[in-house]
C-alpha cells in the first residue's frame, strides 16, 4: 500500500520536506537491506531516515551530494552499540562512534522503488522525464530523526541527474503549480559504483 510523504493535506503549499520517502515498488514490496559496520564510525555528516546515499571507497554508506552524483538508495535509519549501550536509532549522528562490528545500517537499495519528495519551488507537468536533483546536503531533525533535504524545482533538462521525475504524488491538495509539491522520481541510473 502506497504511504503518503506526509498526512498533512496543504503540504504541497507548506515547506515541509522529509528527504525521499520510498512509496512503491511493482512488487508490492519495499525491501529495506541492511549492512554491518555500513557507515563509517566517526562519519562526520549525520544520515537520516529519507537521506539519500551512495557507497565511498571503503564500501561505507555516505550522503549523496547536491548536483548530478550517484545513489543507491535512501537511509532508514540505525542501531550500533557504543561504549557498551546499544542505541536504535532512525538516524546516524555526525561524528558518532560504535564499537567495531556492532553497527547495522538499513537502507533502500532497488533500482526499481519510487520515490516522493518535495520540491522547494513551483514545478510544471513538463518536468517529467527530466532530471532533478537535491536542493540541499544531508540535514533533518535529531528530535524526528527524519531528513529535511528538499529537491530542487529546477530541472536538468536531459542532461545528468540523480534523479528523474516521473509525475507529481496523487494526493488531495497536490497539483502541478503549487509552491512546493511532492513528486515522484526514481533514481536516474542506478549507480553501484563508489564515489
């Protein structure tokens, strides 16, 4: 069953992005995969939950860039033990450290998920098909533990993106010329190599 971004009805008139939120997949099913020790202890940017990530050279999880950069997929959060405590968590803290072999990443990693996020402009019906990227680097809510990183209204034509639009989400009060709808994309092309 398919998730709205948010309950919030007026959310296409209201700024309130929540990084991608995975939607659908034409299985039925979103898998969530996970990787031990899959972020680098002492990473120094926080992930969140809708954070969309890439692997770095040693193979870690790090946070997709603005502009045109690979992604394999959308962090969904956490749990590592540090100094003996196990914490879970739905995002990673910048600079945190665990215990070596303790830390289990969970993250999307199909090419086939749909996404929604929210643009932090007007866009139009004649976007789709285009590229689009990320408006703004890893951030989001320690208190929510959800990202807040909105993607960018201006398109990239056929150039390279990270994403591609695929249409606006089918919810009430969502509708191409709004101040900032929420749109489906899926990742332009699904990158497995590092950065």
């Amino acid at each position: 069953m398919e998730q709205p971004i948010s309950e919030d009805l007026s959310v296409s008139s209201t700024a309130a992005p929540q990084g991608l939120v995975p939607v659908y997949h034409p299985s039925g099913t979103i898998r969530i995969e996970n990787q031990v020790d899959g972020v680098a202890s002492a990473y120094g940017t926080a992930l969140y939950t809708g954070t969309p990530v890439k692997r770095t050279t040693d193979g870690t999880l790090i946070a997709t860039a603005t502009g045109a950069d690979s992604c394999i997929g959308v962090f969904q959060g956490c749990q590592f033990t540090s100094s003996t405590k196990r914490f879970v968590l739905p995002y990673f803290p910048a600079s945190q450290t665990y215990d070596a072999g303790s830390m289990i990443a969970y993250f999307t990693m199909d090419p086939q998920i749909i996404y929604e996020g929210q643009a932090n402009a007007t866009m139009a019906s004649s976007t789709i098909g285009e590229g689009i990227n990320l408006a703004n680097s890893s951030q989001g809510s320690a208190y929510t533990g959800f990202s807040t990183q909105a993607l960018n209204a201006t398109t990239t034509g056929s150039t390279a993106a990270t994403f591609q639009v695929l249409n606006i989400a089918p919810y009430p009060n969502n509708a191409w010329g709004d101040a900032y709808p929420i749109i489906r994309v899926k990742i332009s092309t699904y990158q497995g190599q590092v950065a």
